[in-house]
C-alpha cells in the first residue's frame, strides 16, 4: 500500500494526541513515534531521519549537516512558536517549509498572568511551608493598579495585556509593530525598552530569540529596572543574562522573577536562576493546558499532510522556500 509519506513524531504533545495521530494515519501517512528521555546525539537525529518524509519535533536541533543526510525530508513541523533550533537558511536553501503552531497563545498568557501573580504574592514558598506543616506568612505586593511592562505586542503579548487590565494595571508596550487600535481600545501605551524598564512594576517578555534579542535583559538591563520590579518569561530564556538576573534578585534589587524558560532546559540544568529565593522557575509548561496542546497538535500534523499533499501549510517561517525556482 502506498503512503502519504513516512512522519516522524519526536514531540511528546503530539505523541500523546490522540486525536492528531489519527489525523495523521488517516490522511496516509505511516506514523513513527520516538520520544527519548535526553536530546538524540546528531549521529542519532541522522539515523532516524534517514528515510523521513516529514518531521514533528520538540526542541532537537535541526543543523545543515541533518539536513544532507536526510534526503527525502520535505516538511519540518513545531508544536509550538519556538524554532531557533532550526537553521531556517538551510531549510530553505533545501526546498523545506518550517512551520509553528501559532495557537497556543492564550494558553501562554494565561500562564505569564499566573507567574506574575505567583511572584507578586510570594505564593509558592508559603505553600511549600505549608506542606512542610509549617505557617510561615508572606507579605507580598499588590498587582492592582501598578505597571506591566510588555516587551512584545504579539499574540500572547496581547493577550496578557487583556488580562491584566482586568487587574486595572497600567500597561506600557514595547513593540516593533504598532498595532494601534488594539492599544487604544484597551489603553495601553507605547514606550521605548528604556522607559518600559524604568517605568515597569513588572517586565513581561514575549520575543522570539534572534541575535538581536540575545541577552536582551543583561546586566544594565537589569540595573536600569525600577528597584523592587519583578521580571517575567516565558518566551526564551536567551533572551535573559540569567547570572545578571540572579544576582540582582539576590542583592534585593529586584524583588523577585518568575521564569518558564532556562538556556539550559530540562532536569539536571545548572542554571544559576534555580535554586535563587525569589525566583520561580517552572518546567517550560505555559503552554501545557489541554486545550492548547490538542490545539497545536492538530495544528502541526495540518501542516505536515497538506504539504505532502502538495498544499500550501499554515504557520510557515521561511516563506521564501515558496519562492525558489
């Protein structure tokens, strides 16, 4: 029997969706499952991509030297909106669509609204004293009415935005695109980085990682936030000085972080920001709401089949695959 194509699926969201492994049979396609416990060596992602026709990854890297070995590889797909694993030059230069899963933004926001909260009002450690069968009070700070400073007006960044003028914040905007009837219909205010860190009771960030955005939030970054701010992520941990961010939660100039993304992920990571009171780090998890897992799993096997089916997919980042002769 002839297939649509041969998919390998090394995501767990997608793994464990039922609903989005039907989708893929399906269509035609023979489904390949392969979760392990710690990132395949390059040698390992070349041996299993050898005779793949599409690719459903969690964070691998995707390098140029991959791509070579694998031949017939015509689809790289992303539960999720992260790619910066993925050398998109080289996916290009092969004639290969990246796509995300650009719908779990609400899931994200939700989450970011629920660190800020967490850390505002030093939730975690009093419920860790409880558990402990302790009783030890926490005096926190109110989220009402005090500054959220948002660095990325995209989706999830409009949608915390939402959020948190339910909280009566001010709320400041940080933003390349200036989407202006969405700012003046929930009142927030455009700013440069310069003012939204000084001005900011709470820094919220939503950027991609890029070079430009690298360290984005160092060391000065850091000293020119207003004293007692809180810094939330839950975009990239790149885009932190993480050992900066440390430090100034250490010292007390800020009050505190929440954090869902390291540089360095997964258990056993030796970031300098575990470990440090007054920073909450969770297990890269904003976007681990049933919801939106089902939703960006059916998303990213959409894009798979249609483009083995010669279809234009949803989600693509490097369009100008599209373009080559």
């Amino acid at each position: 029997m002839t297939t649509l194509g041969r998919v390998l699926v090394t995501a767990k969201s997608v793994a464990g969706s039922p609903a989005a492994l039907q989708w893929l049979r399906e269509a035609g396609c023979e489904v390949v499952i392969q979760n392990t416990l710690s990132p395949l060596t390059e040698a390992g992602q070349i041996e299993q991509l050898r005779n793949v026709d599409g690719l459903i990854y969690a964070m691998e890297p995707v390098t140029a030297t991959l791509l070579e070995a694998a031949p017939r590889l015509k689809v790289i797909a992303r539960p999720g909106v992260g790619y910066d694993t993925v050398d998109i030059d080289a996916c290009t230069r092969h004639g290969i669509p990246v796509t995300i899963a650009a719908v779990n933004d609400q899931s994200v926001a939700d989450f970011a609204m629920a660190l800020l909260l967490a850390a505002a009002r030093r939730i975690v450690p009093a419920v860790n004293g409880v558990q402990a069968h302790g009783w030890e009070r926490h005096t926190g700070t109110e989220v009402w009415r005090k500054t959220l400073t948002i660095v990325g007006l995209g989706r999830i960044g409009r949608g915390l935005a939402r959020r948190a003028r339910g909280f009566e914040m001010r709320v400041l905007a940080v933003s390349e695109s200036r989407n202006a009837e969405f700012a003046a219909a929930h009142g927030i205010e455009f700013v440069d980085l310069e003012t939204g860190l000084r001005e900011g009771d709470f820094i919220s960030l939503h950027l991609p990682l890029t070079p430009l955005t690298r360290n984005l939030i160092d060391a000065s970054a850091l000293a020119r936030m207003k004293s007692g701010a809180f810094l939330i992520n839950t975009a990239r941990g790149g885009l932190v000085d993480e050992a900066a961010l440390a430090q100034a939660v250490r010292e007390r100039r800020l009050a505190g972080a929440a954090v869902d993304v390291l540089c360095e992920q997964g258990a056993g990571s030796t970031s300098p920001l575990i470990g440090v009171p007054g920073i909450l780090v969770t297990p890269h998890m904003a976007t681990f709401a049933q919801e939106a897992m089902n939703r960006v799993a059916l998303a990213a096997v959409q894009s798979v089949v249609a483009v083995l089916r010669g279809e234009l997919p949803q989600g693509v980042v490097n369009g100008d695959v599209y373009l080559q002769g």
